[in-house]
C-alpha cells in the first residue's frame, strides 16, 4: 500500500512539472521545393532512354547467346 501511495505522489509531481515545462518552439516553415529545370528534364529522359535501349540489346544478345548455345548443344 506504501508503495502505491508513493507511486502515485511521484506520478502526481511528475506530471505538474511537465504541465508547467515551456512549449517547444514551433518548427520553421519547409521551404517550398522548387520544380526541376527543364534540361534536368530533358536529360533524364534521355538516359531513360539509352538505360532502355541498352537493355533492349542486352536481352537480344542473351537471346542469341542462348540460341546458339541449344543449337550446339542439340548437335552434340
């Protein structure tokens, strides 16, 4: 019982401290994001599209390779 008294009296003092504790100082406004310039654009859409055509070969040429790696391995 003593310690439930004593828990709740530190609870009681604990909790007056903190309602008398200063706000926290509000966060400063983000600042607004500004729009990527139109070469930036431009720029990366063209990576995206040498990134696509280099994958579009890539898998040509695996095609290929394993095309012929069956044709060798079905004349053996």
């Amino acid at each position: 019982m003593k310690n439930t008294i004593a828990t709740l009296i530190a609870g009681l003092f604990a909790s007056a401290a903190f309602a008398q504790a200063p706000a926290p100082a509000p966060a400063p406004a983000a600042a607004p994001a500004t729009p990527p310039a139109k070469a930036d654009v431009k720029e990366a859409k063209a990576d995206a599209k040498a990134d696509v055509k280099e994958t579009k070969a890539d898998a040509k040429h695996a095609k290929k390779a394993a095309h012929k790696d069956a044709t060798v391995a079905a004349a053996k």
